[in-house]
C-alpha cells in the first residue's frame, strides 16, 4: 500500500516553517510600529488615522495569532524570528517626531515589503505543497494590499 501524499512528515515542511516564522517575525514589528503611530500620530489626519491605525495593528495582532497558529499546527515551535525585520529599518527617523505624512510613508514601504516577502513564502509553500500556509499566506498577501489603499487615500 502507498502512502498518501496527504499527510507528510513534520520535518517535510521545514521550508514552510522557516518562512513562516520570518513573516510572525515581521506581522508583529508592523503591529508594533502602527500601534506605536496610533498613539504618536499628529498633524492634520490626526483623528481619522488614530483610528486607522488602530484597525491596522488590531488586524496584524489577529494575523500574527493565525500565523502562530499554522507554524505549530506544523509542529513546529511558533517562534517570531526578526532577524531579517522589513519594518525596523523603515522606522529609523531623524531628529523630532514623524508627522502624519511620514508615518503613512514608512507604512506603506512596510506593508510593501510584507507583500513582497509574502510572496517569496507562497512560493517556498507552493515547493513543498503546503496549501494551508498558501492559502493563509494569500489571504495575507490580500489584507496587505488592503492596508497599502486606505494609506493612499490619506496621500
């Protein structure tokens, strides 16, 4: 009797649990930073990008537990790995606080960056035929580009 492809070894999806990791990793510095914007925001969008930011990070938070939730459901330890952060490097300001203008800027680039690097992790659970993490990855990839037209619209 053959073995089914359905149900593979854990360690068959080391691939997909790395770049899971990396992707929590990055979810949680977004959530991070747009949290800290909500509570920092000034200038002539303050009031509806309060509240923005808020939905944001809300969503990223929600995300990050669905991310987790995926990596383990991979036995594998749901650890948030930063080492290669996409949102720190954006957030590095010169003297004085970010105005409103520029947190959208910084926003966006990250949530860029997320799509981009969400993209390489759809391809790397397409390899190993993983169709939960592709199809939450998708779903991420979506909800990314959600956040990236609502900032525009404050441009």
């Amino acid at each position: 009797m053959t073995q089914s492809n359905a149900i593979k070894p854990s360690e068959s999806f080391e691939a997909p649990q790395e770049a899971l990791c990396h992707i929590l990793g990055n979810t949680l510095s977004l959530a991070e930073t747009t949290l800290n914007f909500r509570w920092n925001v000034i200038g002539h969008f303050h009031m509806p990008l309060h509240g923005l930011f808020k939905d944001q990070a809300d969503e990223l938070w929600r995300a990050a537990d669905r991310i987790g939730e995926r990596i383990r459901a991979l036995d594998a330890m749901a650890v948030a790995d930063r080492s290669d952060d996409l949102i720190l490097p954006c957030v590095k300001m010169k003297a004085g606080e970010p105005v409103c203008e520029q947190m959208i800027c910084i926003l966006k680039q990250a949530h860029g960056g997320m799509a981009l690097a969400i993209k390489a992790a759809i391809d790397v659970a397409r390899a190993d035929d993983d169709d939960a993490s592709i199809l939450l990855l998708s779903e991420r990839l979506l909800a990314h580009a959600g956040h990236l037209r609502t900032l525009a619209a404050f441009e």
